[in-house]
C-alpha cells in the first residue's frame, strides 16, 4: 500500500477544495497549482514560510501587543498548560522575528473546539506577517453533503498524535499548495514528520527542531531502553514517537540540534548519521531584555501588586516559571530551600520560592499531582506553602511581569530532571540585574553555556545519579544547596551576571536566530535534490498501545499469521512487493549490494519467492543461504556482507525463520540498524517486530510501516520506491 503523497492527488483532494473554501471565505489569496514551482522558488515573491506546531494550543485572536488590562487569550498570546509551553512561544517568537524582516509565515496549529480554521495573527510594518491555519488532527474528513466531519475536531494530546500524521500531512500540503511554500519547519517528532512529509510532496526543503529525543528521554528518566515495555507503556507511548523521530532525521534537508552534544546523540542512539545539522539555541523574548523593552510600563504596576500580595523583598526570594510538569522536579527546588535554611538559618531565615505557571483555579492532574508532591516535601522542611509563605505558587504571567520579579530575584532555580534546552534560564541570564542562574547538568542550557566557556557564570548543580530515576539523592542536594550559596557570595557575582546578560544580548535575540534559520533554508533551497518518500500508513494495532503490549505480563500478542494462506497467495503479495523492489533497483544501479532480509513465519519460502520476482536481466539477485548462527543475526549480516558470493550480486534475500521474534526482541529495538538489512521485512511477526520492519506483510494485506522512511537504513543516501 503505497500512500505516498504527490502533487495529483492533492488536487483531487477534500482537503484541497476544503482549504481553497476556507480561504477564499477569509479573503485570501491562492496560486495557480501550476505555477506553484515558479512561484515558490523566489524568495522575492514571499511564499509563505511553513511552521507545524501540532501540539497544545495556540492564539485564537489577533495579536494586540502589550496590554495589561486583557488575559493572553484576549490580546492574543497563549497561556501554559496541556502540551503548551517554552517550544509554543518558541514558535511564536521566532514566527514574528521572521515576519518583522518581511517574510510571510503560516503556523499550523490543530484545530479543535471552536477555534477559527484561520486566522491573520500578526502584521507588521515591513509587510510581513503570521498567518495561524489550523488543521484537525488527521487531517479534513467528508460527511454528509461533502461537508468536514467536526466531530472529528476534537483535542489530541501530543502522544496520540503519531496515528493522525498521514492525514495531517495531506492537509499541510494542500495549504501549500494553494499558498506557496519556501519551506516548512518542524518541531518535535510529529511536527518534523509532517513538515518532511509536506517537503517530499512538494519538492520543498525541510528543516527538523527535535527539541527533545525520545530515546534520550527514555534513558535520563530511570526507564530501561532495552526493555520493550518502556516502548509501548499506555502513557507516553515512546514507540512510534521514535519511528518518527527517524525519519524526521533521515528525511529533513537539515536538522536544528538543541545541545552541543546532540549531533553525536543521533549516533549514539539512533544508528543514524545526520551531517546537515547544527546546534542553534532558541531565542529569548523581547521583554527579558528588560533595560530597552518599551512594553514594561504598563506591566509595573501588576509586578508591584504580586511583590505586595505575596511579600516579596528584593533579593529575598529565588523563582522559576514554566509548566507544571513532572519533568521539572519543581519539589527538587523547595528542597534545595529546605537545605539552605537548614544550612545557613540566618541568611535564609525570610526567603521564599517563587513558582509561576500553571492554572491554580483550573488545575490539570499532572499540575495537582506536582504541587502535591511541593507541599509533601515542604512538610519535611516545615515549610508553608501559602500566599505569603514560604513557598508561593502563582499562575501564568505575562513575560513582562516574569522579568520584572526576575530582575529583583537571588536567582532562576532549575532542578529539572531531564530538559532539552531550557527557555526561562535563558531568559534569566538576559535579565541580568542581580539575580543569577541555577541548572541542573543534565540540563541543555548547561552543556551549551559550558560549551561557549561561560560555565563560571551560572551556577551548574549535579543532583545526583538518582535523578536519573526521578527519585531525591538527598545528599545531592545539600551539596547542592552549599554550591549556590558559595556561588551567590563570590565576591566576582556581579561580573559574572553582567558577563552572561551580554551573551545572552549577543546570542539570544530572535532577530539573529531568525535570520540564521532563513539562511539555513535558502541554503537548503539551493541544493534541495531527491529524497525519499515517507509512507504515513499507520495499522490498526499500532493505533492503541494497549492492543501491542500487556506492560503488567510484558506479552506480545501475535499478529495475524501467513502460515495459513496459500502459496498462490503469498506469490502475489510477493509479486506487488518484489515488482517495486525490481523497479527501485533498476532506475539505481548504484543502489547494488544491498541486503533484504525477511523475518517470521515461512520466511524462508518468502525470501525464495521474491528473489525471483525481483530478478531481471539487468538486475542479477542471489538467494543467500537460510542457516542461522548461533542465533547471532548480527554475525549471520556481517559475514554474508563481506562474502564474495553477496558481492557478484546486486541485492541478496535472506530469510531468517524465527530468528528475530521474542527472544531478541528486546535487542532489536535498539540496535535495529545492526540486526537486519537495508530493507526489512515481517511476515505476521510479533507486534514488536513488526513495528520495526518497513514493509509488514499481515492477514491478507501488506504495508510499509508507520513513519518509518522506506528502506530506513538507505534513506540518507538515496532515492527509494519512487
């Protein structure tokens, strides 16, 4: 089942007629199809730049700058809370970054409730501008009287995204296709995936912000990533997040890296070598640069009205701001406080731990459960977490207001277990004043300030290697608590501050990164060339973790078999595969000496059937020998590889029985790359496998799977399945 998406099937499209009515309605302009091309090309006919932010919510209204008397819902911005935060705001900074240098942008954004399918978010002087398109969560659907379906406008949270990417993707690229595209940008797995997706089909180029990797991710929190439950536990759902994070990283023209350490990471981890890629920190928020920012003035008096109602006095109080979330250890921080009050009595006697984010009115379950656990370990400490106590939690703010109470702070506090970059340290270190840094080193921001040589003027704490597993190494944290004191009397502090506000003014505005990003894309415009085709196709059993994995017994359950069907049967299956198989291999010869390997039941007569099919007069195919070896796949590969009978071949069809199924089926998620050839493929395999096969032959179907680029382990070097 090829889903390929292409440029005649959009036009005959729902999404395409729906998409052309939605903006004829708001008054938009579109292109001729035809002239797409042309029109796309030329960075001086301003094709809109893409950005997908498929996660969490986004403006509903205009923008309407700075005004204290409106909510951010209502002067439209956006407010912290279910998969919205530092990557939203980072979208919608560097979104008008862009569009105050004369660009045009469309932010995708999904669309649920009764948001505006679109909306001119933003507008500015130089004529550029951001536009918000938002798109439901797999894509525009027909019902009755060729009307969308809205029941399907309904909120999904980021893990649940992945089966809905097929369909989002059709609609991103209709949009561009009625509007233009220069490029498409696109953060964390399910926003690269679509942004690659829509690139492909149109010949555009692509860039992929990962912001946080989900194999790293898996580690830094205590899982094991041997252990396949951690894949496909009901909550986070890491399994397809990781097959789309692979092929975001082999299918983007360029890869935006968040760490220094990154680039070495994809290796590391993912088997996948990604040259076009850099490390480029996010930007900080005009306001944080708060010496020159016009738009305090009328945000003093909200800032005066907490300093008053939460009795805060300069210089007595330590904060951090940001979502509610489990990764952010917010109760790492009060017991930082604990320790430095118990350490030092006098000197901390009256200072407080300032929170900010979240909606204490309306809170979610994560945020009860997080400040939950705030309230239990200042019960240790005898702390009051209260409006005047010692530890004070207030809702979501304005960066304004943020920078205001920043600038009078002891210091940023960050005890985060896991975090990619970080945006409120950075903003921290723009603010200057008299406040300062605190990271853990696990942090991205850590690595990166280190890595600029300014590790002295933050101050970098290791909390232990308990954190790993998000538990307290109480330890740690005294010497911890110790460092920042030792760090905030150091008779060079306020050099050190001044130090890092200047490089943050030198490194972190918006302006400068937007403009490196419009350069990197130019730059990919410039060599764009073929690449492969991602095939969206999501199976059914792939749709609920809970079908794939029973996590309390760790069983895999089977997947319909092809033991029973006929071998005529099988033959045609094999024909369809093997015909594009032979039509790939002949248009690239280079493509010679590659390996196919084939796994599961009656594997072996599979191998046979298409090493025939595929054989060719210009394509000379070798049946490789079935033995297995010691049960060593990896072995069985390396020496079939380097054998002078695969060499005299073009491609060589191993079938390998059983070999691959449970008993290696821990190992051959992560070390995939190594265990199986350049093309892979699971005849009614166990769930586990099969997830990791491109092409999954199952009951009486075949498909390639999920939003794994075809032929994983060939797509950064050459064109496939075309």
């Amino acid at each position: 089942m090829n889903r390929q998406i292409t440029k005649e099937g959009i036009l005959d499209s729902f999404a395409y007629r729906t998409y052309k009515e939605i903006f004829e309605r708001n008054g938009v302009q579109t292109i001729d199809p035809y002239s797409f091309d042309s029109f796309s090309n030329e960075l001086s006919n301003h094709p809109p730049i893409f950005m997908i932010q498929t996660q969490g919510h986004m403006p509903r209204v205009n923008y309407m700058g700075a005004n204290s008397s409106l909510s951010p819902a209502e002067r439209g911005w956006v407010s912290s809370g279910t998969d919205t935060g530092g990557q939203t705001f980072y979208v919608l900074d560097e979104a008008m970054a862009l569009a105050k240098l004369g660009h045009s942008i469309v932010i995708i954004a999904q669309r649920f409730d009764d948001g505006p399918a679109y909306l001119n978010w933003f507008q500015h002087k130089s004529g550029g501008k951001v536009e918000i398109v938002r798109v439901p969560a797999g894509g525009i659907q027909a019902g009755d009287h060729g009307k969308p379906v809205k029941s399907r406008y309904e909120f999904v949270r980021k893990e649940d995204l992945y089966p809905n990417l097929y369909g989002t993707s059709v609609d991103v690229s209709a949009i561009a296709l009625l509007r233009g595209a220069y490029g498409f940008i696109g953060g964390y797995a399910d926003g690269g995936v679509v942004a690659v997706a829509a690139g492909q089909a149109l010949g555009r180029p692509s860039i992929f912000i990962a912001h946080s990797m989900g194999l790293r991710k898996l580690s830094l929190s205590g899982r094991d990533v041997r252990d396949p439950n951690s894949y496909y536990e009901s909550k986070l759902w890491f399994g397809p997040r990781l097959h789309a994070e692979r092929a975001s990283f082999l299918g983007a023209d360029f890869v935006v890296a968040n760490t220094p350490d990154e680039n070495r990471a994809y290796a590391e981890l993912y088997g996948i070598d990604v040259p076009n890629s850099r490390m480029l920190p996010p930007g900080v928020n005009r306001a944080f640069f708060i010496d020159e920012c016009d738009e305090h003035e009328c945000y003093r008096t909200a800032a005066a009205q907490k300093v008053s109602a939460h009795d805060l006095k300069r210089d007595r109080y330590f904060m951090s701001w940001g979502r509610i979330a489990h990764d952010k250890n917010l109760a790492g921080q009060v017991r930082i406080l604990g320790e430095l009050k118990g350490m030092y009595p006098e000197e901390y006697k009256d200072v407080k731990l300032l929170m900010i984010g979240g909606n204490p009115e309306n809170p979610t379950e994560e945020e009860r459960a997080e400040i939950q656990k705030v309230c239990d370990v200042a019960g240790e400490y005898g702390l009051e977490v209260s409006a005047k106590g010692d530890i004070v939690r207030i809702g979501n703010l304005d960066s304004s207001v943020i920078a205001l109470l920043a600038k009078d702070a002891i210091a940023y506090l960050g005890t985060q277990f896991h975090e990619p970059f970080g945006m409120a340290p950075a903003e921290m270190l723009a603010v200057g004043g008299k406040g300062f840094v605190v990271v853990p080193e696990v942090s991205g921001f850590a690595k990166w300030i280190r890595a600029n040589g300014l590790g002295d003027s933050v101050s970098i704490i290791d909390l232990g290697t308990k954190s790993a597993s998000q538990q307290f190494d109480i330890e740690a944290y005294k010497i911890a608590a110790e460092k920042i004191h030792l760090f905030r009397k150091h008779p060079d502090l306020k050099k050190r501050i001044e130090r890092g506000a200047k490089f943050a003014d030198e490194n972190l505005r918006w302006e400068r990164l937007a403009r490196t990003k419009l350069g990197v894309l130019q730059d990919s415009a410039k060599e764009k060339a073929f690449r492969p085709s991602l095939y969206l196709a999501m199976p059914a059993w792939y749709r609920s973790p809970h079908t794939i994995v029973d996590v309390a017994t760790g069983n895999f359950p089977r997947m319909p078999s092809t033991s029973d069907q006929s071998l005529a049967w099988m033959s045609e299956v094999v024909k369809d595969i093997g015909g594009q198989v032979a039509g790939w291999l002949i248009k690239n010869p280079s493509a010679s000496r590659k390996l196919i390997t084939v796994d599961g039941e009656n594997s072996e007569i599979f191998a046979d059937l298409l090493a025939a099919s595929i054989d060719s007069p210009t394509s000379r195919v070798q049946r490789v020998a079935s033995e297995v070896l010691g049960n060593v796949p990896q072995e069985l590969i390396r020496r079939t590889m380097h054998s002078s009978r695969f060499h005299d071949s073009d491609f060589a069809v191993y079938g390998g029985g059983k070999v691959f199924l449970e008993e290696n089926a821990r190992a051959f998620v992560t070390n995939r790359p190594n265990l199986v050839g350049d093309l892979h493929i699971a005849l009614g395999a166990n769930a586990l496998n099969a997830a990791t096969a491109n092409i999954v032959v199952s009951g009486q179907t075949w498909y390639m799977n999920t939003a794994m680029p075809c032929f994983m382990a060939l797509a950064s070097r050459m064109p496939v399945l075309h």
